[in-house]
C-alpha cells in the first residue's frame, strides 16, 4: 500500500508540474531579435546588389528575399532542393544559430572557426549575425561554388556578399580565404571561363584565394589559418564541401555535436570529425528539414512570421516547486511506511 501511496505522489507531481508549464522568452531572447535584425539587413543589401547587377529575383524565391539562386548555372556543382533554401531565407534563422551556438557552449569573446560553401549564403548569412549578436568572433572561409538555388550565379557569388557586405561596413570581418569549392575544392566541374572570371574578381578583394587539390594539404592550410586567428572554442560547417563533411559522406548528423562524439578521424576526414576529435564542439548544418524540425521553425513557410513570434525565441518553463513538492510525499510516504515496519516487526 505504501508503494502504492508512494506512486501516485511521483504521478501527480509529474501531471501538476506539465499542467503548470508556460511559455516564456527564451534567456537569449535579446541576442535573437538582434541576430534576426542583423540577418534581415543584410539579405536586404545582397538583394540589392543582385538588382544592380541586372540580375532578377528568382521564380522559386518565393518571399523575394535575393537569396535563392538559380535552377542551374556553369558554377553550379551539386543538386540542391529549393525547398530547403527557401527555408534559410528566413531572419528567424539567424534565432536558430544563436541557440545551436548556445547549446555549444560559445560564450562572448570566443573564437569560432566556419567553413561556408555557397549552397546556403542565407544560412551563413545567419551563423555570421548569431556571432555578431553574441559578441563571437568568427573566422571564417568560404568557397565559390555552390549546389542548384544557391549562391550559384556568377555574377554574385557568396565571396562576393561578403567581401562587399564588409566593404559595405556591416560585416564585421571579410572571410579569411576563398577557395573554388566544388570537386577536390578546386571547381574542376565548372565552366573555366567562369571560373577564372569569379576567381580573378575574387582576388580583388584582397582575400588570400586557395586551390590546392592534394586533401590533406587543403586540410592543413585551413586548420593552419584558423590556428594563425587564435585558438578555436567551436567549429561551424555549413553546406556539404568535402573540407568539412570529409571525401566520404559518412552520414555525420546535423545539429550541434559534442566533442568527441563523432569518433576517430582518418585521413579522409573533414574538418567536422577532426575538430571533433581535438575537443571542440562542432556544429553542421546541411539537413534543414530535421534540423527546422528539431527547433519547433516551419519548412519551407508560406509566409516568414515577423522576428520574435516563433518557437525558437521562447521556451517552455515548468513549476518545479510542483514535482519538488511531490517527490517530498513520495519520500515521507516511503519513510514513514518502512518506520512502521520496523515497530511492527
């Protein structure tokens, strides 16, 4: 009977401690609304490079962000789903970062080292304001080449929003390389024309440009530049390059992976597993649809709700008093039961 008391303690605290819980803004709801904002101006200033160039918006970009790229272009070197892009084109994505970034455990005044191709520049767009929001250094490089509605037209590469979102004093730092992307990072599927064009417009920024298509030594220059930056507190992967997924795809999870997590790395490894393995955090994002999924965001919206609305800027709260309370009956209950079995006995 004792037992039986006992249990329905612990299930009534459990039943009053969720019947209790609220929504509340999320601790970091401040570093999100400004990661947002931060994110929000910027996809308005590339959108209106892309419309100085001549270059119009795009059928699948639905909310008219500039961001989407093209069904195919020569610069194009992977298969990409519009859906998934369309889905980064959204400031709440920017909230997301500041929260995987959180989860990480990156604190103010930390280093943290990116590696962004050009299959998601409004993803990137988003890890660069959750830093800038968070008072985070990020170190990062990025390559030309893309996959099919990402940053694949040539006229606007994601080196050149950056280098120009910088010029432009909203980025707080240019990328620290530029490299071709695409087969062995050395942009081999391209058209060469364009490629030398993209490349050579590149250089002007002023930005050290790479194409060294030996892996291990790609690999070694990279960790090299982020080592000549600082020590690293985290490392961020966005888009499917082999500089950070590695030269097989080893189904490494989305989402933010804790140290060590990831196993060993071999000499085909990226930069994703071998980070893990020195200590670090790593976070890859590339599986949007889980990933959205994960935090409570819509894939592929209908309509982008204003920044500060959706499930990612609040968490539930429950009255822990509540199950604290409970699990004191339940234990008095027991207590008192075995006090009496010992007088009777």
């Amino acid at each position: 009977m004792v037992l039986y008391i006992a249990a329905g303690w612990l299930i009534a605290g459990i039943a009053l401690t969720l019947a209790g819980a609220k929504t509340a803004k999320a601790e970091n709801f401040s570093a999100k609304l400004e990661a947002a904002g931060l994110m929000q101006q910027w996809m308005d200033a590339v959108k209106e490079m892309k419309l100085q160039a001549g270059l119009e918006l795009t059928e699948e970009d639905y909310h008219r962000t500039g961001l989407v790229g093209e069904r195919y272009t020569f610069i194009t070197t992977t298969l990409g789903d519009p859906a998934a892009k369309r889905t980064t084109c959204n400031p709440d994505m920017a909230a997301l970062a500041v929260e995987l970034l959180h989860r990480a455990g990156v604190q103010p005044g930390d280093r943290v080292g990116g590696c962004f191709s050009g299959s998601f520049p409004a993803m990137n767009l988003a890890v660069l304001a959750a830093c800038q929001a968070l008072d985070v250094d990020c170190v990062y490089m990025t390559s030309v080449g893309a996959s099919t509605y990402g940053a694949n037209q040539p006229e606007l590469t994601f080196p050149d929003m950056a280098c120009r979102l910088y010029q432009a004093g909203l980025l707080e730092r240019p990328p620290v390389l530029i490299t071709p992307g695409g087969d062995y990072d050395c942009g081999a599927e391209m058209d060469p024309e364009l490629r030398s064009q993209v490349l050579t417009r590149a250089a002007g920024y002023g930005v050290p440009l790479m194409e060294e298509p030996d892996y291990e030594k790609n690999l070694k220059a990279r960790m090299d530049l982020f080592q000549a930056e600082g020590a690293l507190q985290c490392f961020v992967g966005v888009g499917g390059s082999i500089a950070t997924q590695g030269l097989e795809d080893d189904g490494i999870p989305c989402g933010v992976i804790q140290p060590g997590s990831l196993g060993a790395a071999s000499e085909k490894s990226g930069l994703l597993r071998r980070y893990s393995e020195q200590g670090l955090p790593v976070i890859h994002l590339l599986d949007i649809k889980r990933l959205v999924a994960d935090y409570g965001l819509t894939f592929d919206p209908e309509r982008l709700l204003p920044p500060g609305e959706s499930a990612v800027y609040f968490e539930t709260v429950y009255p822990r008093w509540r199950a604290v309370l409970c699990l004191a009956g339940a234990a008095g209950t027991i207590w008192l039961g075995f006090r009496r079995l010992r007088r009777e006995g």
